[in-house]
C-alpha cells in the first residue's frame, strides 16, 4: 500500500493523503493551505493525484484546511463519493460557501485595482457554484461502523474530540496479497474539555499518521485557562475597554459561548453586551443544536433549541454589514467575536484597524495562528501593522489563552498513541505540525517508548 502526502507535510496546513492499493485510490482529506503567500501558491490538485481515477474521498473533519481544494477536485474530474460523519458534512458545506463567498469578494477588490492598473482580471480558486457541485457527492457515515469505500478496502471513523462530528479514519485494504491496517489521525482534540466528546484510543495498526501541531508543548490546564480567561476580562470590563476575539466559526465560537454563559450564571462577571459578529459562527452554532448527539453529554442542554439565546440575553447578532459597522460607534465595556481566526479576512480586521490603537483593547488570541497570518504578527509583537492599506500603531493589549486549543496538546498526543507506540510494530509517521513542533514530539516518542518516528516532506511516497 502506497500512501503520498499531498499537504500538511511539515506544515499544518493543506492536509491530503493519497492511499493507492493494487485495487484503488482514495484520498483521506483534501484541503486548503492557508497562512502565507508561498503556501497559497500550492492550492491546486497536482497532476499525480490525477483526480479522475480516485475512487473516493474521506474527510476527517470540515474545517478549511482539511476539506479546501474539494472544488478543485471536482473541477479536475472527481466524481466519487465524499464520506465523512454527518456533522462533519455539514460543517464542510458552511465552511466551503462562506470560501467561495471570501474567494469572491477577494477577488472583485483585487480586480478593481488590476483594472487601475490596466493588468488582466484575476479568477478566485473556485467560486459557490463550484461547491455545490462537491455537496451532491456527500455521503454520511456514523462512528464505529466498518463501511467498504472502494474494492477490498474499508474504513471506520472513531471520534477525534476536535470539533463536532471530527473523527479519526481507521482504513483497512488489501494489498499484493495481504492486508495493512493504515490510522489517519485527523487533528486530536484535548481531553476534559467542555463541548467535544473525548478522543477515542487505539488497539493497533501498521501506520499511524498522526497530527503533531502542538507536538512540542502542552496547553494550559483547564481550570487555569477559564481562569485566566475569566480574569481577562474582568480586567478589560474595569477599564471600559473592548475585547476582541478573532474567532473561528466553528468550535471556538461555541466554547466560548458556554463559558461566558458560565461565568454570568456564576455571578463571576455581571452581563456585559457581547456581539457575535460573523453570520458564518452563527450557522455553525445552529449545526451544533441539530447535533447535540455529537457533544459532551454536560453541554448538550445548552445547545437544545434557542437556549443559548435564552441563557446569554446580553447576546445581540451581527447579521448584516451595517450592523457590523455600527459596533464602531458603540462604547466599551463589550466583546466582539468574528472572523476569521487567524486574521488575515473577515469582519475581525475591520475591528481591529479601529480599536487596535487603544490602550484600553484587548485582542484575545484563543487558537492556531498560522506562520506569518496576521494573528501571528500580532502575538510576534509587530507594530505598527498594516490592516488594508493602512499603518495601525498596536497600543492594545494582545494576549494568546492557548488552553482553548481544539488540538491535543503534547501530553494528550502521547495518551492517544500510547496503546500502539507499545506495541513498537506500527510505523509513526508525524505530519501536521511545524518543524519544531515535529521534532520534538518525535524526541520524546523516542524517549517514552523506544520509537523512531518519521517525518515525511510533501510529496514523499511512503510504502506500507
């Protein structure tokens, strides 16, 4: 069995695996790069993967980086079954629109200037069009159920504990004869943590591709990050200031939701006016109550219904532009969550080149900020910035509550592979991850259980 990696190599974006048996090929994930100009210049389906002969496609999860070039694939002649879990379908379906809306509105601002510059017009990646026609090739599968994708090759999906409906893809396929045992990770989420269900453990495998973003380090705890969390903006409220948070729409928003809810209902904060200004975090949010199967069994009561309205009064929706606009003209103490996560677009940037200037903001950072996004800009300390055209001199307060991650940390990696490195039969291979994140997980691979994990480049061939 052959497996080529096709993104997210060395980096943490651009996940796709190419899986080829004597009988089939199929990819597990296909998604966007994101975060920079040089791996934006890698979104396109390389000619090897040569889209008309992949019998399948399954996703780990919806979120952009893991179901992205899904339109490009189908642009380039796909015409197979899409399988991943129901809420993971329709996390992809959101995430996929609101792309080619971003795409759009990208592509008509860039236009305008290349008109003035009398340069040809560009086209953006794909356009909604082209994501309609990816949704028609939908099929949902449950958890732990053992499904045949494509000849003598089959796969289980076990919860992730990322986001709703992520899950871990289990594949087994025949191969010259005998069969291999292939774990595609897809990104882990921490344990004990509200919202997500636990990952689910391992027996065994051949393979393990396993995701090392935060391979080299371990999130606060829980109880420390909701404190602190809850001591920043008590702070911010006191100085009358505005939170910002840059949001991404789908896990963070909800989480964030719930603890706010939790720490009124508490009497640790007085109601505030809280603004969630991203119409894509509110579909999302209402995937999460057609859900609420998939969610921690402590939350789900939350999620029912329109119970979160009714549990945060204080929450007003942003749904049009002007609404958006108008927080401008409005006083603090508020919080404003919107998009997108990592800063580079979104209604977030517009917040940000108003109120960065102000001593009294508070940007909180609460996940992944990709190499050289504007989120890792601010984190890195740059000032002033550049926010659409303009010089922003940074006087806020910019702070990173990283105990919110829906990635495992160092500690929790270790825990969901640890029923395998035991074993020492499997073949680890660390993908996902930055290099320094990568190496260290594998030192400490090394050190825990006598394992040599690898640590493939984008578009090595790895035969298992």
């Amino acid at each position: 069995m052959l497996v080529t990696l096709h993104g997210a190599a060395n980096e943490v974006t651009g996940s796709c695996y190419l899986v080829e048996t004597g009988n089939c090929r199929v990819l597990i994930d296909c998604g966007l790069f994101q975060g920079s100009k040089h791996l934006e210049r890698l979104n396109f389906i390389p000619a090897s993967i040569n889209a008309k002969k992949i019998d399948a496609v399954v996703l780990t999860h919806g979120h952009l980086d893991h179901c992205g070039r899904l339109p490009l694939l189908v642009k380039a002649g796909f015409k197979g079954r899409i399988y991943g879990t129901d809420g993971t379908l329709d996390i992809a379906r959101l995430i996929l629109m609101d792309a080619a809306k971003v795409q759009a509105d990208d592509t008509d601002r860039e236009n305008r200037k290349r008109v003035k510059a009398g340069q040809e017009p560009v086209k953006p990646l794909f356009t909604a069009a082209d994501s309609e026609r990816v949704f028609k090739l939908f099929h949902p599968l449950p958890y732990n159920k053992w499904i045949s994708i494509a000849e003598h090759l089959k796969i289980d999906l076990i919860e992730a504990g990322h986001i709703l409906g992520s899950s871990s893809v289990i594949l087994v396929g025949d191969h010259n004869g005998g069969k291999r045992r292939l774990v595609f990770s897809g990104d882990l989420g921490q344990w004990n943590i509200p919202i997500n269900r636990d990952p689910a453990l391992l027996d065994t495998a051949d393979a393990v591709f396993m995701e090392s973003t935060y391979g080299g380090r371990n999130h606060p705890t829980y109880c420390d990050t909701v404190k602190e969390l809850t001591d920043l903006i008590k702070e911010a409220v006191g100085k009358r200031g505005k939170i910002l948070i840059p949001t991404f729409a789908v896990g963070r928003t909800q989480q964030l939701l719930y603890h706010l809810h939790e720490m009124f209902r508490l009497g640790e904060i007085k109601p505030f006016p809280i603004y969630l200004d991203s119409p894509m975090a509110t579909a999302a949010t209402e995937i999460y109550s057609r859900h609420t199967e998939l969610l921690d069994p402590d939350v789900r009561d939350f999620f029912v219904g329109d119970n979160i309205y009714a549990s945060l009064p204080s929450l007003k929706i942003c749904t049009t532009a002007l609404e958006s606009q108008a927080l401008n003209d409005v006083e603090g103490p508020c919080l404003i969550m919107a998009g997108a996560g990592m800063c580079d677009a979104g209604r977030i940037l517009h917040h940000l080149r108003h109120n960065l200037s102000f001593p009294n903001t508070l940007v909180l950072i609460v996940g992944y900020q990709a190499r050289e996004s504007f989120g890792r800009q601010l984190l890195d300390g740059v000032n002033p910035v550049k926010i659409m055209g303009q010089t922003v001199f940074v006087r806020a307060k910019i702070v990173s509550v990283e105990g919110f991650s829906a990635h495992a940390g160092q500690s929790d990696l270790l825990r969901w592979i640890e029923p395998v490195a035991r074993l020492k039969r499997a073949r680890l291979i660390l993908t996902h991850g930055e290099p320094h994140q990568l190496n260290e997980l594998k030192y400490k691979l090394q050190d825990e259980f006598g394992v040599s994990p690898e640590i493939p480049s984008i578009g090595d061939t790895l035969e298992i």
